[in-house]
C-alpha cells in the first residue's frame, strides 16, 4: 500500500511516541502541517509511563549552566537546546494540563501526585484534538527505493510518502518498550555517522563471591562516599546511595559516575572505585574505635559496635579482606574509608536506564537535520549525548523534539 501526500499543507511523518516525537508532533501542528505520528508499539509513551513507576522525575532545578554541565561533552550543543525550551519552560508546559509540580529535597521536579498516566492521557487526547493522526503498530524499517517512509503492520508492509521526516525512535534500553536501536542499520545504510550505542545509567558486574552475592543481593549502602577517578585521571568523589546487586553495584550513586566508569572500562579493560563506608569518621578515629576490647563477640558484631556497620557493609569488609579480617585492624579502618570495587563491565543496554551513543550531531544541521539525507531529522535519545538521572534525560529529549520541529518548520518554508 503507498499512501501520497495530497494535503495541500505539507505533511510530516514523526516516528517514534516517546516525549521527543510527542512534543514534536505538538509543535508542528501548531505550525499547521499535517502531521502523522507512527509507533511501533500499541500506544505511545511506554517508557514515559515506566519513568512515571518512580514518581516522574520531569526535570531539575539546577540552574543554568549547571544543568547544561549535567551533558558532558555535548554540554555546548544540548544547550543551545536548552535556550528554546528549558526546565521552567517543561514545568509550565506541565501546569497547561493542570500538572502542578515540585522541587524535591534532591533538587529533582515531580509532578505533584507523581504520575504520569494522566500527563501522558491528556497529552495524546490533546495532541488527537488539535489533528494529529496517531498511527500505532507502524515499525518503521527504512526507505524504498522511491523514498518512501516503509512499516510493518499487523497488515502488513505500508509506504508512506512524507514532505519531511521527524525520527525520534529512543535508543537501545528497555527494547519490549520500543526503544530498540533498530534504527541504526537503515540510518547507517544512508551514510550516516553513528556512534555506537552504549549502556547508560546502568549498573556494574563485580565479581563477587557466590556467598556474598546470595546473601546481600538487594542490600542498599547507605549513606556512602563513591571516589573514582575521571577520565583525565583527576580524583573525584560523591556521596550518595547504592545497591548490591547479585551481579555486582546499581543505584542512582552508580548512575552518576556510570559515564566515566563505562569508558575507563571501555580503555582500559576494568574500572576502579573505591567506597568509603563510613563518612562521618575518619581513618584514625575508626582505628580508635576498633581497638577497643571485643569481649567474646563475633568481629562481625564488633563492626556493629564501633563502627556502625550494618550488616552489608561488614560483609563487604569481609569479601574484601577475607574471612580472617579482624586480625589486621589497621587494614580494616583502611578498607572503610577505601573499599576497592573491581568493575568488570556494564549491565547490558536491554536493562539500562538510557543509552549513550547515537546519531553524532556532527551529521546534523543547527536543525537538527541530517547532513546526509536532506528532510530527515532526528531528536532525543537516538542523538549522541548523555546525561545522569534526575531530569535531564527528559528535559533534553523534549528540547530537542522542539529544536528539530523547529528545523522541519524552517526547512519546509524554504523550499
């Protein structure tokens, strides 16, 4: 089936529900095009909704250009997102639906009863009312020979002739929900620069031992001080809160530092950390502490005691320094302040929060179109940039949906 564009506005082809293509849709429309929205799943926005499971974090109040340092190397790029539609500019967009929201102790911004069913309802109803054809069950799997946009449906394949192109089709995490990468090889097949998609926002194998694994898997580590060095080789450290996992560290603390460590790993085979287990003592006051007489107990107890060890952080003294730790008191108050972690490799993409890597934005006009394939843009995850939780991976995917509207606005009126 071919369906041509007989519309006497110009009709642009978004693929992909997600926030970015969303907001796309929104923006375009209201530019009067004709707009098409196709997904690949059932309904648009499954992740937005999983997000939505932890409260949906929107956004944060970091203030500019602290928040533009949150995307690393893209931080220049990303913000000039940001100057078209920032973090105050997405809690208003929220407010137009009704969606009060709020600055959290962590500086993080949530909806006020911290869900996202029904910002996702009354956006697609809106974005259904203001003329946008939803279309759901179209995987996109590339271009004909004659260009035209190709799907496979429950009724089978489908061609579609668009006057522009809006991809915003996620990156590689959590493939059941959409985001599958499947993008990479028609992208690629069109001569466009793609680096390769990474895990992100992920946790770390460690190679514990079968005892600890079993024992302390699901143990949160709280509160702890993460210290690892950065890319240059600079120390750096930060305090927050973790998980044994049975396969090695997770957590919104492992999350932050997930970059850096993901490309040591990826240079150097292995990354360190180290952990110190308890922040408010230093070294000579927990070997003070550990002097002192055990009476008969247990050393596990004794960790209790003096230095205030629940019962995951002792048993990680004792995977480190073995069985017979409680024989070399200083090596033990070392360890607390310096618990060293050996991270093999990062949890696979299919589970991760998000995903670094994309399409670079060197192969990408202002407009986010694509240098290689004119009237194809792109927007949110599948661009090459990163960012850590708390709000910034959504706030980015929207301004980039409105960049990228905004470049197939001014690339259709100049024609």
């Amino acid at each position: 089936m071919s369906n041509r564009n007989t519309a006497t506005s110009p009709r642009v082809a978004v693929i992909g529900g997600g926030p970015a293509g969303l907001f796309a849709a929104e923006r375009l429309r209201a530019a009067g095009l004709e707009v098409d929205l196709y997904e690949a799943k059932g309904s648009p926005g499954r992740k937005f909704l999983i997000a939505g499971k932890g409260g949906l974090n929107l956004t944060h109040s970091d203030p500019r250009p602290l928040f533009d340092s949150r995307y690393r190397e893209q931080s220049t790029a990303v913000g000039r997102w940001l100057d078209g539609f920032d973090a105050q500019a997405l809690r208003d967009w929220a407010a137009g639906f009704g969606v009060e929201t709020y600055v959290g102790s962590s500086g993080r911004v949530f909806p006020v009863d911290r869900k996202a069913a029904p910002l996702l309802r009354g956006w697609v109803r809106r974005l259904k009312e203001q003329g946008v054809r939803l279309h759901a069950h179209h995987r996109w799997i590339g271009w004909s020979d004659d260009g035209a946009l190709r799907f496979e449906t429950e009724d089978g394949a489908v061609e579609v002739h668009a006057d522009a192109t809006l991809l915003a089709m996620g990156g590689g995490s959590w493939p059941q929900l959409g985001s599958d990468g499947a993008w990479v090889a028609p992208l690629q097949a069109r001569a466009v620069d793609i680096a390769p998609l990474q895990s992100a926002n992920c946790g770390f194998d460690v190679d514990w031992t079968p005892f600890f694994a079993q024992r302390n898997a699901g143990a949160p580590l709280k509160p702890v001080v993460a210290r690892w060095l950065d890319l240059s080789g600079q120390p750096q450290s930060l305090q927050g809160e973790c998980v044994a996992s049975e396969y090695g560290i997770e957590g919104s603390l492992i999350y932050a530092l997930a970059a850096d460590l993901r490309e040591t790993i990826n240079r150097d085979g292995h990354a360190m950390f180290w952990l110190d287990l308890v922040p408010g003592r230093d070294e000579a006051r927990l070997l003070a502490d550990l002097s002192r007489p055990r009476k008969g107990r247990s050393f596990g107890e004794h960790l209790r005691r003096q230095a205030g060890l629940d019962a995951v952080k002792a048993a990680l003294v004792f995977e480190i320094l073995g069985k017979d730790a409680g024989h070399d008191l200083p090596a033990v108050a070392a360890t607390l302040k310096r618990l060293p972690l050996r991270l093999l490799r990062p949890r696979p993409m299919a589970e991760v929060i998000s995903t670094a890597g994309g399409v670079r934005l060197d192969a990408l006009d202002d407009g986010l179109m694509l240098r290689a394939v004119p009237g194809v843009f792109c927007a949110g995850e599948m661009l090459d940039w990163e960012a850590p939780t708390g709000g910034y991976l959504l706030t980015a995917c929207y301004a980039s949906g409105l960049r990228a509207a905004e470049g197939v606005i001014g690339w259709l009126a100049g024609r």
